[in-house]
C-alpha cells in the first residue's frame, strides 16, 4: 500500500528538523548571550550623577592602567620612538576603545588651545599646565562635559617613558591621558546592582 504524505505532515516534518538543527547549533550560547545583553541593556536603569561619575573613575583607572601598560610595551621595544604616542598605532588601544565606546588620547601642553576640545578641557588642562610649571600636586579628574559625554584625565609622571618620548617641550615635560566617555553607553553597561 502506498501512502502518501499530506502537505500537513510534510510541513510537521520540516519544522521539526528546523527545530532539531537549530537546537543543535553550536551558535546557540553566543546567540542567547547577545540576547540576553540585549535585554539587560533595555532595562530601564536607575542611575544618579554621583554612580555616573564614580563609575567613570574607576573605569578611567583601570583603563589607564591596562593603555599605560601597552604603550610602554611599544615605547620600551623602541626607545625614542615617538610614533606610539599617536595612539592609532597600537592595535590593543584600538580594541579598548571599540570594547567600551571610548576615545583615548594622550594631551600635551600644546593642546591648551586646540579647537578641538571642549572649552572645559582646554581650562582644565591649562591648570595641569600650570601645576606642572610650578611642580605642584597633578591628580586624576572626570568632569562633566555636556547632557553626554564624560571626560578622565590622569597625568603621566614627568620620570615616565611616556613623558618623556611623547612630551612637546622638553623643558616642561607634560603628558596627560584623556578618556572621553559616552554616558549613554556607561549607563548601558553599567550594573547598577553593583552601584547601592
């Protein structure tokens, strides 16, 4: 006897070995851990200014502290060499800043009167100047910029490979790392668990 199949349990058939195939996939952890950051990131998130700006500041320390240590790695394999100061040229800076949304920059003493920055920048960085010119006290600062952008500056001791291979006057030796964050995307990948 010949059976013949309706287009009914054809169809079954068919979504049932999509469905096998796809629970097989061996992309299904990578696609349910999108998934899930994509809902996490679609929670509304509570967050004040003061979690903002403490989260910037530990974030600008820790990135400072992993930039620092590869641009070192480049300056120490070729001392003298002042092409690494231009942060484009190093491939794990370049991934940082993809990973976290970020801009890094190193600032010199030049950069008091760049158009470029904001007017707060370029007031606060003439103060570092300044300190640096009267060998005062330099700390780590994050202001405000606009509704959003954040901006972490940390200076670079004057005794450093970096100050020393990337300062503009050799005189006033003067280096300063500018982290410019997006607050859209700290909030997005802030835990505000983490922030109580």
């Amino acid at each position: 006897m010949n059976r013949i199949f309706s287009p009914f349990a054809f169809l079954l058939s068919l979504l049932f070995l999509l469905l096998f195939e796809s629970a097989c996939s061996p992309d299904q952890n990578q696609n349910t851990k999108e998934l899930a950051q994509e809902m996490n990131d679609r929670k509304i998130k509570r967050v004040t200014n003061v979690q903002l700006t403490t989260t910037v500041d530990e974030w600008g320390k820790a990135l400072i502290l992993t930039t620092r240590k590869a641009l070192t790695r480049e300056l120490t394999k070729k001392p003298g060499d002042s092409t690494f100061c231009n942060l484009e040229n190093i491939p794990a800076i370049q991934k940082l800043e993809k990973q976290y949304a970020i801009t890094i920059d190193l600032l010199k003493a030049k950069d008091v009167t760049n158009p470029a920055l904001d007017p707060k920048e370029r007031d606060l960085l003439g103060a570092y100047v300044y300190n640096a010119q009267n060998k005062l006290e330099q700390n780590d600062n994050v202001q405000k910029l606009n509704d959003t952008l954040f901006v972490y500056n940390s200076p670079v001791a004057t005794d450093d490979i970096i100050c020393k291979t990337c300062t503009d006057n050799a005189t006033l030796p003067f280096v300063i790392w500018r982290i410019v964050f997006n607050k859209r995307e700290v909030i997005r990948r802030v835990n505000p668990k983490k922030l109580k």
